[in-house]
C-alpha cells in the first residue's frame, strides 16, 4: 500500500493553480505535469512501510494519527514558483508556500506518532510545497525557468487548515489517484 499524509487544498487556490499550470505548460513539453485536482500539501511520504496485507499495521497508524495535535489551525498563503534543487538543472517545478510556524510542528508530529511503527522519520528538512511537474530530462526548460523567474512574487491564494489526512496512493497508466481513507482533526478543543 503506498500511503501519504497531506493538507487538502481549498477551492480557490486549487484553481488558481489549475490556471497556472495552464499558462505553463506550453513552455515546457519536457515536464510531467501535475493535475489540480490531486494536488495536496504532504506532511509525511509512508510509501510502503505498511504492506497490503498489514491490516494491523494500518490500524495502528490510524490510531497513532488521531494523537497527533496542534493548539491553533496552520494558515497558509500559496505565492511564487521556484525549483528543487535550483533552476539550473530541477527536478521538481512548485508553488511555494509560506506558512505558520505550527505547520512544522504538525509535521513533526505526525513523525513522531508513526516512527514506533518502524516508519522512518524523513532526514531531508520539511519544505512546503505544491508540486506542479517533475522532469526526467531538461530539454526545452528555458522558457519555463524565464517564467518562473517572473512569477516569484505571484499570489495564488490563502488556506486555514484545522485537519489533515491519510491517503492511499493508487498508481494507474492515467497518474496517481488518490484515495481518502481518513481525516485527523488536529486543533485542540478550545483553539
């Protein structure tokens, strides 16, 4: 089973960024670009720590998810558009997104709940992001990067998260679907 833990994206923004990738695809036919409507922030990559057959496995994940908390909702504002590693050979096109200082603490949260279950905490830094295409090769991304370099300041909307989720990741000839298998409010009574 190939498993994620992610934010949802609320309407706008996920249109607003749908509208983007509009406008950039064109410059780019290199890309393997990402569709709006699957498009989620990830908090935790589980891929398949938990195997098809861990029913009990999965349960406790579950189980450990629901302690995850926070004392407030995570604002976040999605702006600009950038490269991983960097723009001179990317992997990775995204939206970046600024968010509040308890995002990472969900995240490490949501580490620390499933690392008893031998999932591994991820060693690179948490960055948030949209990824909107990834490339296998780099021809024909100058006209990408030149974009990009015009849009880093470019607002695509705000979200106030209070509930993440798990999801399953089911990979097809079309791309990934993604499946909600459940939701985890994470915002302490009383916040």
């Amino acid at each position: 089973m190939r498993l994620f833990v992610a934010l949802d994206l609320p309407g706008e923004v996920r249109d607003a960024i749908g509208e983007l990738i509009a406008r950039l695809k064109p410059l780019c036919k290199s890309a393997h670009w990402t569709r709006p409507e699957a498009m989620h922030i990830t908090l935790k990559f589980i891929g398949h720590a938990i195997g098809d057959a861990d029913a009990q496995k999965l349960a406790d994940a579950r189980a450990a998810l629901k302690t995850v908390r926070s004392d407030a909702p995570v604002e976040m504002r999605f702006r600009g558009v950038g490269f991983f590693p960097d723009a001179r050979r990317p992997r990775v096109v995204w939206c970046g997104v600024e968010a509040s200082a308890n995002l990472a603490h969900l995240v490490a949260g949501v580490e620390r709940a499933l690392e008893p279950l031998g999932i591994p905490r991820e060693e690179r830094a948490f960055v948030p992001h949209l990824t909107l295409a990834r490339f296998k090769s780099f021809g024909g991304i100058g006209k990408l990067v030149r974009a990009a370099e015009e849009m880093k300041a470019a607002d695509f909307g705000s979200a106030r998260d209070t509930e993440f989720h798990l999801y399953q990741s089911i990979l097809k000839d079309s791309g990934a679907e993604h499946k909600k298998i459940e939701s985890y409010p994470f915002v302490k009574a009383g916040a």
